[in-house]
C-alpha cells in the first residue's frame, strides 16, 4: 500500500526531521483550535435545529471576556510555535564556517553544479553524507528556486545576485531535486536527483570525474587569457588592488564606506567596476560584461577565494556584519 | 407591504400546472421598469447593474473554470497528455488571471454589495450612479482585453506576472494582459469609492454606525482596502509594461533593476487583495449566520473590528510570500510575527458565528448550508495559514501545492461558497421567485465534498514536494493528483446545478413574498423584487441590527 499511496516525504537530514517534528506538533494545535468549531456547529445545528424542542434561555448576547479569550490564548499558544520556527530558520540562514562549497549556476530550464575540485555535473548533484554543504548560487536569466523536499528546503536563485542555501545530509540515497518557481515553458522539467554518498563513494565519484585543474585553477587561467593579471598580479598594482588575500576582508571604498570582499563583490566589481572603487585607485577598469559568462565568473571568484584570507571566508550578511555593520550585504542576502 | 400572490391553488403537485405569471410586486418592480436593451445597457439602478455584473462574473467563472477543467485533466497522467508544456502554462495563467480579477474580486461586491447596501442602509440608490454604471462598463473593457489575450494565443507569466520573466522572458501577450488587469483595476477603485461615500452619507435616519448590518460593514472594510491597495497594482503594471516595450531598467537587474522590488510591490497589492476576497464572503456568512440561527449575532462589535482590523494589518503581512527569496531573514521574523497576529481577528470571527448558533433556532436551508461550509471550509484555509506564516515550514511548503490548497481553500471553499450561500439567500429577494430547496440542500452538500475531495489532497501534495505549475510530475504523486480531478468533476457538476434550478425558478418558482427567510434588515421589508426606488418613502431605523426574538433567561 505505501507503494501505491505515499504520504509522507523521505528524511536525509536532522533538519528534515525538525521541520516534521515542528509541522506535526503545529497540526496538533490547529486541530485543538479548530475541533471545537466543527463539532459544536454540528451539535448546534442538530440540537436547536428550527422546530426541534430545546432549552433555548441564554443570558448574554456578548462577553467580552469570552471573546477576549478566544481571541489571545490561541495566539499566545502559536507565538510558541513562531519562537520554534523562526530558530530552525535562523540556523538555516547561518552556514557552519567549515562548510563545502557548491557553486550552482541555474538557467533555463537546467542547474550546473561546480564543485571545488573542477568536477562539474548538469541537474544532479552529489554530496558526501554527514558534512555541512553550501550551495552558492545564481541565475543566468530568470528567478529559479532550488528545492530539495527530502531535506525541506528551499531557496530562490535570483539572477546577478547570490543566494545561497545550507544543508547536511544524513542519509546516504537519491532523492529529488527541483525548481520552484516558475521559470516558462519547461519549468516543470528543470529538475534533477541529489545524490547523498558515503564519504568513500563520494571520494571515488570525485576521482572519476576529476579534471585537470580545480575550479581555482581555472580560474586562474581565465584571470590570465582575460588579462585581468596585467593589473592586478602584485608585480603591477599601482594601477589596481592586488588580490591577494582579499576574499573574506573590508575594503575600503572611495565613497569612503567598506564592504567585505565577498563573493558578490568580486563578481559585482568585475560587471560593474566603477560601482564600488577601492580607495586609493583611479576608476580605470573596464568592464567585463559581456566577456565573461555565469560559470566563468563562479571560476574567478573561486581562484581569488583560493588566494586565501587570513580569517576563514564568512557567509554575507552573518558574520560579515561583525566586519562591517554599515554593508549587512546589498538587502539581504539571505544566505 | 406588499400584496404578493402566495401559492394560489390546492395540492403542491398541482402548483407546478398553475404557474403564478405575474405577481403584484414584480409588475412595479425594477425588472419590468424598462424591457429595452437600452433601459439594462444606460441603467443607473443598482439592482440592474448587480444583475449585469451577476451575468458578467457567471460568464468569467465558467471560462476560467473551463481552463482548470483543462489542467485537472492534464494532471490525470504524470506526463501530462492533454497539453503541451506551453499550453499547460497558459492555462494556469489564464485560469489565475480570469478567477482572480474577473471573477473573485468583483463577485461579492460588484454584485450583493451594488444590491444590498442601498437596500440595508435605506438607501435609493448608491452614492454615484453613474459611476457605478461607468464601472461595469470598465470591467468589460478589460474583460474583453481577456478574451482577446485568450483568443490571440494567451500569456505565460502565471498570474503573478513575475519580473524578470514576464518582463523580460515570456513570449506570450504580457502587455496586452497586464493591460487588461491594469483597466479592470479601475474598476474596483470605482465601486469601492462609491461604496465609502454611500456608507457614510446616505444612511437612513436612525440608521447609526452601530445599527449597520455586518454586511455593510465588512463591505466598508473591502471598500478601503480597494482604494488603498489597487493603485499600487496599477502603478505596478505599467512598469513591467515600460520595461517590456522601452527596456527601462525597473525590475530586470540586467537593465539594473530589482525584481525583488516587483515582488513587493505586487504583495503589497496582491496580499490585501485577498482580503478583497473573503471579507465580503465573511459580510455574507455574518447575515447568514445570523438568520439561520434567528439570533443576533454573537458580539457585534468584535466582529465590525475584526473587518476593520483585518482590512488594517492585511497591509503589513505582504513579503511573507517572500521568505525564501533572498530577503534578509530578520525582515522573514517580522513578517512572520504580522502574519500570525492577522490570523487573530479571523479567528474571532469563525468563535463569533459558532457562538451565534448556540441556542438558536438554526434551519438548514440551502444558503445556511453554504454558511456552514464556508466556516468548515475557511477554517481549514486559515489555519494552514498559519503553518504558511511559519518560517521553517514555509520554506519547505512555499511554492507547493499545499500553497495551493491552502489558497483555494480561502478563496473557493470560503469565497465561492459564500457567494452560492449569498446567491440562494437573496435570490427570491432579487428575482421575488423561490427555487427548489432541495436541490439547493443537494448542491451544497455537492460543492463541500467535492471541493474537499479537489483540495484536501493537494495538502498532502504539496508536504511531499510537488511543485505547483508543474505540467509533467513524478509518478509517485499520480494517485492524490487522479483524486484530485476526480474531486474536481464532482466539484464542476455542482457548479452547474444552480444554473439550472435557479432560472428555473424565475418562471416556474413559487412567489416568495417579501420575507421568506423571516430575516430581519431593511432588505426584507421592501416587496420581492424591490421596486425601481427601492423605499416609498425612507425609512426610520428604531431597532437594533438582528434584532430577532430570543428567549431570555428568566422568561423576560
């Protein structure tokens, strides 16, 4: 029979477990609340039914007191269940620092997935069970959204603006992978598997698909044919800032304000260079925009990442803040 | 009154030969004030032009229904047999547009509301007259922008008209769309201004704030949000259409633009706008709740707050549409917390009609039915709000079909129920003709388990992860999808049973007399249907709204 009928999704995480744990209690709620309605309308339609003989004296037509309380001891009991949720979406919104970046790139109607190694896969995903994972992603068009029932998340994928999504996966399997918000005509065929491996699968998969170079190595070879090396190798950064050990740091602006040097920012200064201007530089640099596409931006950003930063590399908008409280990331980048 | 001619002649199954032509009151009515076209099409009378938008929004209901019919049966396969991808798009964008702004919004107000709030205030006519009229004539024009978007291959944005999608990415007729809802909102603008001015400036004497039927003041509350809410919608519009024709930078960030900021200000309408839809439906189960139980209504002055609080915080709750899409998670608690604190004046209400039926003497005719399966129905709609408005579960839900349960439950289980339930109960008020009450019984009960079989499944839908406007689904979701349209045809059967017995009864039914529900409200004092000006001469109001005999404790 569960064959034929399924009612309840699969679990591949500890999260999945406590949004169902929240969902089930909230249903035990809302059917306190509303069971008193159901059964007392039926009650009251068969016992004062027209023409039936009941004892109809009542005192009151109002009580305030009783309207009062029907009115605020549900919702005291919900506010319970708001400071619940409003946690688990909190952790969800605040990566462990330790966590294994994925780059993901959506267009329509597919996902790209970069790993760090330079392994690249097309609508699925594979992750190691047990380790923290962060998707960053973006869009090439139109808004996507990444959603994974089996671990009860979802994030949209907005384009020229990253976004990034969490999880760790307990529960080695395959589970469905698919985008939520509607994109056209094939929207409904944009979606993939996610594929949870124990650490050895996981080892093996990244050996069989291993490439040359890793994502960083890449894209140090598009910062080269690019020429963006001419000025911002550190032989030569009169012209330019040097890029070393940026990732992750503030930089001072010419405005006189200071963003951290995180992924948006490096991928915002390459399309709009004169956007945000690094103190002490003319606002000399052209702008790449139509020379470098989504996954060539991802590899740039992943060698500069590479070049390293003393402090490890913080989600926007958590811990960056610490940094710098003036540039909680441009409205929100939700994590 | 008035000297109705009540079922002449013997036995019941003789009444049927001896059809009643004409009665007394329908021969000086406003149905025979004129027979022209011209005295329907230039009409002023508010009774006329509720019938007009009554035909109009019946029309856009079934053409609308026609494009779930569509869907329902797409969805029977997991591979989608009927349409093609495209076409399946263009369906649910259809479908949404058409139900949402020519149907939803429109129904209750455009219809009971031009009909009754004259007639419960003491009132001739509404406030602006021509304006009324003006406003129907606006509905049509972007009615027929519809059908013309329809017939010319329609538009694939959703109803939501997303940016940069439909701005940028959609190949269908956007502007022409955008086009017609922009038209159509004027339209609303216009009725709900003149219902403000007709609320407060031609109340009957005696006719105080506290003496308003519920129904008017729900209406009122509807009023605001209307006059408030859709000049943003229509500001909106014209700026996906500008990004569209001239490439202004607005919404596409390609151009430079936000699309996060479409989506705001298309909530911060679109949001209220539900409100548009059930505070009406809840003006209607407030009068009908009152006369089914032939009982004041429990706590007057709870239930005019909670229209009036609803109508107020509706506009702060708009970006929990947006939890997941990329806002900053402190703005989610916020709007999280607003979300759950509008859940508590519907809560009030629902506890408030319960009330009401305690010891009264409650019929089961058909309008107190769909009364009844609006609150079962509503209750289940507003209660998985409350799941939506939770952060971590709405992650999960959002953009499934449980969000698409969930609003159908508000706006066909609570809305279109109340509109039956306003349907049957005003009718014989309307036409002065009473139909079958067992057929009405029949459709209601209809309607409540069909709807329930449609949607309920759709819950369970949505928690396992299907995505709504999806064409082509995983197989494992076929048996609650083929429950689900086997629910819907039930559902579509039941919609058209009223069509029939209905018009049925406007040449057969029996006269219904002045009051055939012994309600009380102005309405029912006037003959059945009302005459051209409604009230010889006004009336002075002395008695308290729903002022029914009860039973008082002590005998008194």
């Amino acid at each position: 029979m569960s064959d034929f009928i399924q009612i309840w999704p699969g679990q591949a995480s500890d999260y999945a477990h406590s949004v169902d744990l929240l969902i089930l209690a909230l249903t035990g709620l809302i059917i306190a609340l509303s069971a008193p309605v159901f059964i007392l309308i039926v009650y009251f339609a068969v016992k004062y039914r027209r023409g039936h003989k009941a004892d109809r004296q009542h005192p009151m037509n109002r009580n305030v007191w009783l309207e009062t309380s029907w009115a605020l001891i549900p919702f005291f009991l919900i506010l319970v269940f708001y400071v619940w949720s409003t946690g688990l979406y909190f952790d969800l919104h605040q990566p462990p620092a330790n966590a294994m970046e994925v780059q993901v790139v959506a267009k329509r109607w597919m996902w790209k997935f970069q790993h760090p190694g330079g392994q690249g896969e097309i609508n699925e995903l594979h992750v190691p069970v047990g380790e923290p994972i962060r998707l960053n992603m973006i869009s090439q068009d139109v808004i996507h959204s990444l959603f994974l029932p089996a671990l009860r998340i979802k994030q949209d994928v907005l384009p020229e603006r990253y976004t990034s999504l969490w999880f760790s996966a307990d529960k080695p399997g395959t589970y469905r992978l698919a985008c939520a918000e509607f994109c056209g005509t094939d929207h409904s065929l944009m979606g993939g598997s996610l594929v949870v491996q124990t650490q050895a699968d996981y080892a093996a998969w990244l050996e069989q698909f291993a490439t040359d170079n890793t994502l960083a190595a890449q894209g140090a070879g598009l910062f080269r044919t690019l020429g963006c090396s001419g000025c911002h190798e550190s032989g030569s950064t009169r012209r330019a800032p040097s890029i070393h050990g940026l990732y992750g740091r503030p930089v001072a602006l010419s405005d006189g304000s200071t963003v951290v040097a995180d992924a948006q920012y490096i991928r915002d200064s390459i399309l709009l260079p004169n956007a945000q201007v690094t103190a002490g530089y003319p606002p000399i640099m052209p702008t790449f925009k139509d020379v470098v596409d989504e996954e060539g931006l991802v590899r740039l950003v992943a060698y500069i990442q590479s070049l390293g930063s003393a402090s490890p590399v913080l989600p926007q908008g958590v811990a960056a803040g610490t940094l710098a409280p003036q540039n909680l990331a441009p409205e929100g980048t939700a994590p | 009154m008035s000297e109705t001619v009540t079922g002449r002649g013997g036995s019941e199954e003789a009444s049927r030969e001896e059809t009643v032509n004409e009665t007394q009151s329908e021969r000086v009515s406003y149905l025979r004030a004129g027979h022209t076209l011209r005295s329907w099409f230039f009409t002023t009378d508010h009774k006329r032009i509720a019938l007009l938008y009554l035909i109009s929004v019946t029309f856009f209901f079934f053409i609308g229904g026609m494009a779930a019919g569509l869907m329902r049966t797409d969805l029977l396969t997991p591979q989608g047999d009927v349409l093609s991808n495209e076409g399946y798009n263009r369906a649910f964008t259809l479908h949404g547009v058409i139900m949402v702004w020519f149907f939803l919004i429109p129904s209750i107000p455009n219809v009971f509301g031009n009909f009754l709030i004259p007639l419960m205030i003491g009132a001739r006519d509404l406030a602006f007259p021509r304006l009324n009229l003006l406003s129907w004539y606006i509905y049509w024009i972007g009615g027929l922008f519809t059908l013309w978007v329809l017939l010319a291959g329609g538009v694939d944005t959703g109803w939501t008209f997303y940016t940069p999608l439909s701005s940028m990415f959609a190949n269908g007729n956007v502007v022409m769309a955008a086009a017609a809802v922009f038209v159509v909102g004027f339209s609303s603008i216009l009725t709900g201004l003149n219902f403000i001015v007709t609320i407060h400036t031609l109340r009957a004497p005696g006719m105080t704030w506290g003496r308003l039927p519920l129904f008017v003041w729900s209406h009122y509350a509807t009023s605001v949000i209307l006059v408030l809410a859709t000049p943003v919608l229509t500001v909106t519009l014209a700026l996906i259409v500008a990004e569209r024709l001239f490439g202004l930078g607005i919404f596409d960030p390609a151009l430079g633009g936000d699309p996060l900021l479409y989506q705001h200000l298309f909530w911060f309408y679109s949001h209220p706008a539900v409100y548009i839809m059930v505070l009406p439906a809840m003006a209607v189960v407030s009068e009908l709740v009152a006369a089914a139980a032939r009982k004041p209504v429990f706590g007057y002055w709870f239930i005019v707050f909670s229209s009036l609080g609803i109508a107020a915080v509706g506009f702060l709750v708009w970006a929990h549409h947006m939890f997941v899409s990329g806002m900053s998670m402190y703005v989610g608690a916020v709007f999280s917390f607003l979300s759950l604190v509008v859940a508590v004046p519907s809560g009030i209400k629902v506890y408030n009609w319960t009330a009401t039926l305690w010891k009264g003497h409650i019929s089961l005719d058909p309008p107190f039915l769909f009364a009844m399966g609006f609150i079962g129905l509503f209750v289940v709609g507003g209660l998985t709000g409350l799941i939506l408005a939770m952060l971590a579960l709405d992650v999960h839900v959002h953009d499934t079909y449980f969000v698409v349960a969930h609003f159908h439950y508000i706006m066909v289980g609570g809305t279109v129920s109340a509109f039956f339930g306003a349907l049957h109960f005003w009718w014989p008020k309307m036409t002065g003709r009473m139909f079958s009450i067992g057929w009405g019984r029949l459709t209601a009960l209809f309607i409540f388990f069909g709807f329930n079989m449609t949607f309920f499944p759709q819950f369970i839908l949505g928690y396992l992860g299907m995505p709504r406007r999806y064409h082509v689904y995983d197989p494992q979701f076929q048996v609650l999808h083929v429950l689900s349209s086997a629910g819907s045809t039930i559902l579509g059967f039941a919609y058209l049973f009223p069509f029939a017995y209905l018009l049925y009864a406007l040449r057969y039914g029996k006269p219904s007399g002045d009051n055939p529900w012994e309600a009380t409200g102005l309405e029912w004092t006037v003959p059945s249907p009302p005459p051209k000006h409604n009230f010889d001469e006004i009336p002075v109001v002395t008695r308290e709204p729903y002022d029914y005999e009860v039973e008082k404790e002590g005998g008194a």
